[in-house]
C-alpha cells in the first residue's frame, strides 16, 4: 500500500475534462463505511476559505468537535485539512490515507482526481466530529464535496472565474453553484442582482429554506459585529464573510465571541507578513475590487503573475489605483500566462515594471495573483 504523499504524487492536479458520476459512484460504495457528521456546505465565487474559518472557529468555541476542508494549499497539504483548530497531524493523514485506501479496489483509488480522493480522506479524518464546514472547489452542483447530505449551505458572493469549466454567464455560473444547496441555505449580499433572482429561484424548485444574512441579523447586531471586527484590525470584505458566517452560527442555535473570532482567518487573506508586506491569494476581478476598495489611498509595489484563464488586464486595472510598480515573480505552474502577454498589457496601462528580486524595506509591497503566486513569494523570501 502506497504512502500517502507519493500516491497524491502521481495524480495529477488539473484536469482538462471531468467524469462528473465518478466520485458519486465512489461515494455509494464508501457510503456505509463512511461516518457523516453534520456538513455545512460553502460555495462561492470569492470568501469561502475566510467564511468556513470563521464558521468552524466559532463551533470550535462552543466545544464542538469541528472540521474544517479548504483548498488548496500554499505550502502544506495539510493546511487543506484543519481540524479542531490546528491543521492535521501527518500521522492522523496517514492513518486515515491507509483506512480509505484499504475501503477501496486499486482500480478506484487510482482513478479518483486528487481533489476527490482528498475529499474522501478528509472526511475520514472528520469521522468523529460534531460539524464538518466543507468548502467546493469548483462550481457546486457536480463539485465532488456536493455528494454528502448537508444540514446548511452557505452561498458566498458570486461572479465570474473559472469559465473554462463554468462559462461566462453570470446566469450559468450561479445556477451551476446554486444547485448544490439543500434543506437550508442562506447567501451573501450579492454584486450582481439577478444571482438574488436565481438563488429563490432554485430555491423553490428544490424546496430549500432560502435565507439572507438580513434574515438573521439585524442592522443593530451587524453594526455591532462590524464594530468589533474593526477594532481588531478586519478589514471590510472579511468583515462582510464573517456576518455570513456569524448568520449561519445564529442559524444553527449558538453564538460566539466576536473578538477572538475576528483574530481567526485564514492565512494569505490580506495577512500582513513583515513590516511592509501583505499577502493575499484572491486571483480575480472581485478579489481585486475588493482589495482596492479596502487599501483605497495607499500605494504598494505589486508582486504578481497571473493564470492565463484569468481576466488579469482587468484585474490590473482596478488595482491600478494603489499601484505604484509592479514586479513579476516566476511561478512553475503549467497555466501562467506567457510574460509577453503580462508586459503587454502592464505596459499599456503605463505602470513601471520589472522582474521581482527581493523586498526593499523602503517599499510597502502587495503580493496578489493565486495561490502559487503566494507559495513562490514565501518559499523564496525570508522576512
């Protein structure tokens, strides 16, 4: 039986075409052998990691037996399997790998992705827990963690990303996410208005307990949770995915310590790392409006490099207005886009660029583009 890490090893990450009925095959053959806790489900386009953080944190505070699955990693895959407040053992990994490899024939373990088999070896990690957050990777209706019956969905802000599997229509992308949700559900305000249509929508057709944070919240206990969050130094759009989060602990029947909560997102989302560098791993366009609109009137020399699926001269531009320069890291990734094309349209936006080297502590730095922008920055700097 082969150790977990080389067996990940051989499979590969990205895949140009899925088999959608596989990992509910699989699923039906691990079903009964398979503990379920209760899942709450997050789909979204942007703050499902901070979201489901959060969330989990505040179960965790009410002496909960709580997991939370995020993806994917910066540098540690266990980062993707965090459980009661700490990211999984390797020990506790690889017990639960030799548990779900010894579940399956050679032939189906070989033939899950690497994000279905790691779907179903968390969820052997979670076998003893109360609440299980599970965040979708992709899409949501025929995401691989939409196999499991949820006890709640939460619905984080929607827009375009993805399209290569998702489309271009606003309209398709969240019907595609909106499918997933099931018994209770409850969304984020949403930028673009017909998503809200959408989301009833499918919501009565499923028969599903639709719900907005305002159901939940009042202007008076959101006030309050903004209030708190800002003094510990929250910025606004994770503000705005903590009241989501906050809305379906209420949901759920308990409540939590603001404060301590505010101090619990994930690593890379806007994480000051240094004196005069933060980091986040948003990769599109409302990643990027948010981000402007939170450091509006501060300038920063941006460490970026882009997928070539990404709208990056838009995202360039809105990040425009706080960039002072932009330095290009080098990123081993089969889907950066070519340099060429990245000059091309830094250049015609008229910000000075150049290749990235290392830090100036003269220089407020911002490092933006994807998760493997974020790992090649901290696995080559030393602050």
């Amino acid at each position: 039986m082969p150790k977990l890490q080389p067996f990940l090893d051989r499979k590969p990450l990205y895949y140009d075409e899925i088999d959608l009925e596989r990992m509910p095959r699989t699923y039906q053959v691990l079903k009964e052998q398979l503990a379920t806790p209760k899942i709450i489900h997050v789909v979204g386009t942007n703050g499902k990691g901070t979201t489901g953080r959060f969330l989990a944190s505040a179960l965790l505070q009410n002496g909960l037996n709580v997991g939370h699955y995020t993806s994917p990693h910066i540098l540690s895959f266990n980062e993707r399997i965090w459980l009661n407040g700490e990211n999984v053992d390797e020990r506790v990994l690889e017990a639960a790998h030799q548990k779900l490899f010894g579940l399956l024939t050679q032939e189906q373990a070989d033939a899950l992705s690497y994000f279905e088999y790691t779907t179903f070896l968390a969820m052997v990690v979670y076998e003893k827990c109360d609440y299980v957050v599970l965040e979708a990777g992709l899409g949501g209706e025929f995401d691989a963690t939409n196999v499991f019956e949820k006890v709640l969905s939460l619905f984080t802000p929607i827009d375009r990303d993805h399209q290569a599997f998702l489309g271009d229509s606003i309209e398709g992308i969240a019907k595609t996410k909106f499918r997933s949700m099931q018994n209770v559900a409850i969304s984020a305000r949403q930028p673009h208005p017909e998503v809200e249509k959408i989301y009833y929508e499918i919501a009565q057709q499923k028969g599903c307990d639709a719900k907005q944070i305002d159901d939940l919240l009042s202007k008076h206990e959101e006030e309050e949770i903004r209030s708190i969050a800002s003094k510990e130094g929250l910025v606004s759009y994770l503000q705005d995915n903590l009241l989501l989060a906050l809305s379906g602990l209420k949901l759920l029947g308990f409540k939590a310590d603001v404060s301590a909560l505010a101090k619990a997102p994930l690593f890379g989302r806007l994480t000051k790392i240094g004196q005069n560098v933060l980091l986040d791993v948003g990769h599109n366009v409302l990643a990027a409006e948010a981000i402007a609109s939170t450091l509006k009137g501060q300038k920063f020399t941006l460490v970026y490099n882009s997928y070539r699926d990404k709208d990056y001269a838009v995202i360039i531009r809105t990040l425009k207005p706080i960039i002072e320069s932009i330095e290009l890291i080098d990123v081993d990734d089969v889907r950066i886009e070519q340099r060429s094309r990245l000059d091309a349209v830094i250049k015609a936006e008229g910000i000075p660029l150049s290749k990235f080297a290392t830090i100036d502590k003269n220089k407020n730095y911002l490092v933006f583009g994807s998760f493997s922008v974020a790992e090649a920055f901290l696995r080559r700097i030393q602050l």
